[in-house]
C-alpha cells in the first residue's frame, strides 16, 4: 500500500468534520464504502499492471529469500501471473514484482 500521507485542504477539513458528525452505523456504513472503493482502485492498477504481459514471455523477479528469478508466464490470473522457471517451481507473484528479462 502507499505510505499515507496527510492531506490538507478545505475539502478534506470538511470531510473530517462530516465524519466527525456521525454515529457508529453511519460510520460502519462509509467504511464499506472506503474498502470497496480501495479494492476497486487497486484491482484497476493491478489489472493495469497486467496488461505489460503476456503468456510466454519471460519476466524475472525476486523471491522472499531475495534471490532473483527467471520465470515463463504460463497464465495471467485476476491478481497474480503464474509462472515456472526453468528448474520447474511454479510462482504465483503479483504483477507488480516482475520485470521483463532481458
């Protein structure tokens, strides 16, 4: 996620007021609306994201031990791309971590 980073104007200083102003169910009910919002936002730039690929190519990207791979993508999934090296493990890795091999 980005880092947060407070944003001040007249609009935001009225929105807090407005929240400031309101009870536990209303509060309940426009968080929903945040999270759904925030999904959607992402989805748009993971599918974004996505769309840098194709099935074939080959991409490298770096595993939690920090070593680097090259992969195969072998399919581009809703949130991740599923991809295989050439010693066989398959990956599953958000769009976002891979690069294209050179």
């Amino acid at each position: 996620m980005d880092d947060f980073i407070p944003v001040k104007s007249e609009k935001v200083g009225k929105i807090e007021e407005f929240i400031k102003s309101l009870g536990v169910e209303e509060l309940h009910y426009i968080n929903r609306l945040i999270i759904e919002r925030l999904k959607l936002l992402n989805q748009q730039r993971s599918t974004a994201q996505m769309q840098r690929f194709n099935i074939g190519e080959k991409v490298r990207f770096t595993d939690p031990s920090g070593n680097v791979k090259t992969a195969t993508i072998v399919r581009l999934n809703k949130k991740t791309v599923s991809l295989i090296t050439s010693g066989g493990e398959q990956w599953n890795v958000p769009p976002g971590f891979l690069k294209h091999a050179e």
